[in-house]
C-alpha cells in the first residue's frame, strides 16, 4: 500500500479537472501527476529510497504538494518542518528524527554551495536538497510498519518524539474523515492553514476526490479575499482566527453563496466568532476536532444553534468514551478507531504500548450532552495552543533559562480570543533587585532560538516560583 499511488491511480479519472491553483499558476490533474513522476525520479538519482527520512522546510504551494506525493511514491517518510523554525530547531529535528535529507527553499536560513537544486516543479520554486550524515540505528519494527509521515513535536515532559504515520494508516484517515466532509470532484477548496501542520488527513484527501485546492496562505488577508471573491469556493478549511477577520473586514454576504462548508479546526471555537459570522453571512461555520495521533474524529455537522460550541458526534468509524468523569461530567476524552498513529518515534513506543486495550488517551477533558455531542473542556496537559500550532512550556524555558541573567522560569497559555492562546512567562532573575532584565534583550534572545509564535508575548519578574514538595514547579 502506498497513499501516493493510491492518488495516482483515483486522480487518473480527473486528469483534466484543475487539482492545485496557486497564485497565477492553475494546475490540472494530468500536470500535477506528471510533476509528481519526474520529481520522484530526481530524488532517486539523488538517493532518496525506501524509508529514508526526508525533511521538508518549504513555504505553502503547489511544489511542497509535488515534493510530497514524490517523497511517498519512493515509499520514503516525509517529516515536516514548520516555516520559521529557528537553527536550533531545525537542528533538533534533524538529529532526533536522524534524517537523511532535507529540502529546503533557497535563501532560507540553511545556506551552503554543496546543496543541489530540485528540478521538474510546476512553479518553479528554488529548492534545494542536501544530503545529510547519519547513523539509521532504528528499531526493527520502523520499515515494518511502511511509514509514511513522522510529525516531529517536543513532549511536555522535555523528551523529543514524532507521531510515526504509515501509508495504511493515512488512508484509513482520509477514509473516516471524508464520511464528515463528503469531498468530491465538483468542490472547490480554500486552504490558509500550515502545511507543516496539516496535511496528512485533508490535502491528501482532496487530491484523492479530485477536488481543487486553492492555495491562499500567503499574503493574509489579501489572497484570501481575493481567492474567495474569483473562484466561489464550496468549502473553506481555516482556523477561529481567519473567521474572525472575515467579519471585521467589508465582505458582502453573497461571497459565501455557494459555500457548502466552512471548517474551522486548530484551536477551539469562540462562541461569538461562531455568532458574528453566521449574523454577518447567514452560514455557520462547521467545527471539527483534529489529533495528530487520531486524525480527524469530530466535525460538527449540526447548523442547531444549541449545539454551537461542540465538534460534533464522533465519525462512523469512531468510538468515544470519556472516563474520571467529575459531578458536571467532564472527564478525560478517549477515542478508539482505525487511523490512530503507528508509533511515536523518539523514543520508540509502538501502537499496543501506546494504546490501552485499543483505546488512545487524547489527554483532553471533555463532556457528551444527551444527543451525544462532544464539548471540549479543556487540555489535561498543558501544552499551548497558538493558532494550531503547539507550544511546549518546557521547550520554551530550557531556552529561557539559558539566559545568563535567569535563574529559573515558568511559561503558561493565556486564552485569547483570536489565537486560541498565547505564551507568558514569569522569570526568576539571579539578581534580586530586577536590574539584570532587558525585556527586548529577552526577547530578542528567545527569537534566535525559537520560532516566533513560541517567543512570550510578556515576561513578568517574580521573586519565586511555587514549588511542589518534590520541587517540581507548580502552576499558577
């Protein structure tokens, strides 16, 4: 089984029907698959070949798409790296995960003459790869499972892992989800999300129905609005953030008249965007609940006003339990289905030891209404939610706490309402009286080190930090 064969072969019906506009550049079916070929056949000049890791740091296009269906024809694993990682990060990536290789776009900030160019792209891009150095020393069971994708994310307990995907798995994902959004050749898709963060389960699953995918993540708002106002999409896959811009901005309500569906996933819905825009375009907007080990197990479907706040009845294909239930009903939010990840990678656990008799522990706290609808309550752990995009405390305050003028520090998520959440810290300083902190210094220190979405957005100076009796911090 291999997920970028299996597009091959079901796309071969729609070989005329546009599959990709980007920018200017309108790409049919017949071209993309072409592109697909003769990419592949480069990188395997290159040496890339079954189950070598290969890393991609490329802005949202048509080429991250082609470079990804060619990876995964070679049966090689794609592993993402999230645009404007710092060197750190992308080091770390690359050590833990051991890969083989990385693309990455020139003028990024890997720089070297040895690196050779990608050719047969469809835009084409300057992308580069570079062949990496490294020891494979992996488990056994890693080429068994026919991997596919490894999402590389930091563990809130400090340990590196990555969500190790297979090509059956990824299918099984598309399968499920697309019982939820019933894609078919006809739609035509606005995409503004990350495609280092979401890939896997949507664009591989339009490409599988023949949709088209109109590609308007950069530029925002302008290429947005442009895209929605030429090409009348039917479907939109955004986050609470994009949905909040679209009511602040002078749109009429006709631009979403042949809108079918309007998804909003990454971080929880606000009940008053969800408000303000069915008020603003008499269309609701359609929340789904999306895990990197699961997939995509939640939409909700319903328009029922009483049900706004809630991702929906779990997919046919999904089982649901919520367990440590309190006296309101909350409890810890466990699903069973096929889809769920293969392994995490670093270190290596495979699925029977992640899983509890079949069932993953999402480590979310939730509650079902009697018509067995799910609303999320909130994150057991504490792991941050920008936008989609996950912040790591720990990862954070290793870095802060390299600063020579912090003792120790702490980093937690304030809600907000267009983002999801944001980073804070409290720091300790080594000197008491406070003249040792330059909050721009910081602050500058931290963006050398880290993305900019995982950079505090403030630092408050405290003289402590509560700890627990075996000196663990505690949160505040």
């Amino acid at each position: 089984m291999n997920i970028a064969g299996l597009i091959v072969k079901e796309a071969k019906k729609y070989s005329q029907n546009t599959a990709i506009i980007d920018g200017s550049c309108r790409i049919t079916y017949a071209r993309l698959l072409k592109s697909v070929s003769s990419v592949s056949f480069e990188l395997r000049k290159q040496g890339i070949l079954p189950f070598k890791r290969v890393a991609l740091l490329c802005e949202d296009s048509a080429d991250y798409i082609i470079i990804s269906l060619a990876v995964l024809k070679l049966n090689a694993v794609i592993v993402p790296v999230p645009c404007g990682s710092s060197k750190e990060e992308i080091s770390s990536l690359l050590n833990t995960l051991k890969v083989n290789f990385i693309i990455f776009e020139k003028d990024t900030i890997l720089k070297s003459k040895a690196d050779r160019a990608v050719t047969g792209l469809c835009i084409k891009r300057e992308l580069l790869i570079r062949k990496l150095k490294v020891r494979d020393g992996f488990p056994r069971g890693f080429s068994t499972l026919n991997p596919a994708f490894v999402r590389f994310s930091s563990g809130t307990t400090g340990k590196n892992k990555g969500v190790l995907l297979s090509h059956e798995t990824i299918k099984e994902r598309t399968d499920a989800a697309d019982k939820g959004l019933k894609i078919s050749s006809q739609d035509k898709i606005i995409w503004v999300l990350s495609m280092s963060f979401h890939f896997v389960v949507t664009i591989l699953l339009f490409l599988r129905r023949g949709a088209a995918i109109i590609i308007s993540s950069r530029k925002f708002p302008d290429e947005l609005l442009n895209s929605l106002k030429k090409y009348k999409p039917t479907l939109i896959y955004a986050s609470p953030l994009h949905y909040h811009m679209l009511v602040k901005l002078n749109i009429p309500k006709a631009t979403f008249s042949q809108m079918r569906l309007a998804v909003s996933t990454a971080v929880k819905l606000p009940l008053n965007t969800a408000e303000q825009f069915f008020r603003k375009f008499g269309f609701g907007l359609t929340e789904a609940y999306g895990i990197i080990e699961v997939g995509l197990p939640f939409i909700n479907l319903s328009q029922d006003k009483a049900k706004r706040g809630s991702v929906g009845r779990a997919l046919n294909g999904y089982n649901l339990r919520i367990i440590n239930k309190d006296k309101q009903g909350v409890g810890k939010i466990c699903i069973k289905g096929k889809g769920i990840l293969d392994a995490y990678l670093s270190p290596w656990c495979s699925r029977s030891k992640i899983l509890n008799r079949g069932w993953f522990d999402t480590q979310d706290l939730g509650r079902l209404d009697k018509d067995g609808f799910l609303f999320i309550a909130g994150r057991e752990k504490n792991v941050i939610n920008f936008s989609g995009m996950k912040i790591f405390p720990f990862e954070v305050e290793s870095v802060l706490n390299r600063n020579p003028a912090i003792k120790e520090s702490f980093v937690y998520g304030v809600a907000h309402s267009e983002y999801g959440q944001v980073p804070m810290a409290k720091v300790v300083l080594k000197r008491k009286n406070g003249k040792g902190l330059n909050p721009e210094a910081l602050r500058r220190f931290c963006y050398q080190r880290l993305a900019s979405y995982k950079v505090p957005k403030d630092f408050e100076v405290v003289g402590a930090l509560p700890k627990t009796l075996s000196g663990k911090i505690k949160a505040f």
